[in-house]
C-alpha cells in the first residue's frame, strides 16, 4: 500500500498509461476519428475544435491494457498560438489529413515542426488518411502518400474513414502497440507516472 496515494500499487502496475495528440488542419475529421473509436458517433455537421478536445479510450493488445488519453488539437488557425502547449509530454502522434484536400497533406510538415519539441523524442507517428468513403474526391494520389511517408519518417499509415469506420481501430491500435513497443514497461505504467506526478509536489519523495 502506498502511504500517499492510499492505492494498492501492484494493482494499477498492470495497465499502461500514455497521452497522445492528434494534429491536422481544421476540419481534417480529427474529433471525428476520437468520437468514432470513443462512441461510434459520426456527425455530419461540422463542429470545430475550440483549442483542444479529450478522449479516453482502452485498448487491450499484447495482453496490456493500454490507456489513450488523446489530446485532440483545434486545426484552425486562430488556435495556433496553443498548439505547443496542449502538446506537452505527449508519447505519441497522429498525424491527420484529409485526402479531399490536398494541402492538408502538404501541411503536416509544419504541423509537426510546431509541436516536434514538445513530443517524447521516442513518439511513434501515425499518419492517417480521413474520409477514405469520399475517394471519387480524392485530391491526393498514393505517390504523394508514399513521399510524405519518408519525409515525416512516419511509423505507420492508415487509410481511415470515421463515416464507415474502416481503418479506425486498426489506426488506434497501430498506435497502442507502438507505444508499448517504444517505451519501457516502468515508464508506462500508471503508477510510474504517478510517482513522477507526486514527485514534482513532495520532492524526493519514494514508494
Ligand atoms: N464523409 C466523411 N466526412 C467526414 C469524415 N470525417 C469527418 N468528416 C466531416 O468533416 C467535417 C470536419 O470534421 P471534424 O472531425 O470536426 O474535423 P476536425 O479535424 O476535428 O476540425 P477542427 O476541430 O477544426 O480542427 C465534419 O463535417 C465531419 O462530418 C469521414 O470520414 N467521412
Ligand atoms: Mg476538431
């Protein structure tokens, strides 16, 4: 038991724990993907991101359940100014466009540069394609997607639409297992995180 927390530590040591961002220019469908592997709700209207969304959500992979608190970045520009803040300490990365849109591709490059220094420099990088369901659209050619693969040095791509729901899982725990994968078991754990949390209060404190 621990004397602070009250919590019985052995318990909390079996799940992983991580925060991840999800970044991309305005309307992209990044709430849309969260709110797809959250409730399955898909709205068709469009509600911009208000300086940052949050979702939770539990995967189970490699027999570890892993913990997403997802950081979801408003797009727009008028948010730009908080990007880097909502970034902080995060693990993990999507990296969202919209394959409608050709410049939302072309944009990640910045996107990522305005929140690489906040980032783990171990964070995985998924890029997601959205609105896989609208490809009669499509502005945004398998080439280009190759190319952006190699510059951004991506881990993994998906192909996702939040209409259908093809790719989402897959994208998330694509994500989950990389995050397992990159980091180490005691830095990932709940009660790792805890302790770093509780150390910033009381300092040198120990379990
Ligand atoms: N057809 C289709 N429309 C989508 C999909 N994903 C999102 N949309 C639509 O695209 C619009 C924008 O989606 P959001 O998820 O709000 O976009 P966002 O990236 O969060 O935008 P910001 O919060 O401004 O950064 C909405 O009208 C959604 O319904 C998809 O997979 N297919
Ligand atoms: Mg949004």
């Amino acid at each position: 038991m621990n004397a602070i927390t009250g919590e019985n530590m052995s318990v909390a040591d079996e799940e992983a724990f991580f925060k991840i961002i999800i970044v991309g220019d305005g309307a992209v469908g990044k709430t849309s993907i969260c709110n797809h592997i959250t409730t399955k709700e898909f709205f068709s209207d469009y509600r911009l991101t208000v300086g940052c969304d949050f979702f939770i959500k539990k995967f189970y992979v490699n027999n570890v359940s892993v913990t997403l608190q997802m950081f979801d970045v408003g797009g727009q520009d008028h948010f730009a100014r908080m990007r880097s803040a909502f970034a902080g300490g995060a693990k993990g990365i999507f990296l969202a466009f919209d394959i409608t849109r050709r410049d939302s591709l072309f944009n990640l490059v910045d996107w990522l540069e305005s929140v690489k220094d906040e980032l783990d420099p171990r964070a995985p990088k998924v890029l997601v394609a959205t609105k896989s369901d609208l490809n009669k659209e499509a502005e945004i050619w398998k080439d280009d997607i190759d190319g952006f693969k190699e510059k951004l040095k991506v881990d993994a791509y998906f192909d996702t639409s939040s209409y259908t729901g093809d790719g989402v899982k897959e994208a998330f725990e694509a994500m989950a297992l990389l995050l397992i994968s990159k980091y180490d078991e005691v830095e990932y754990t709940r009660s790792a995180q805890k302790m770093k949390f509780l150390e910033g209060f009381y300092p040198g404190f120990k379990a």
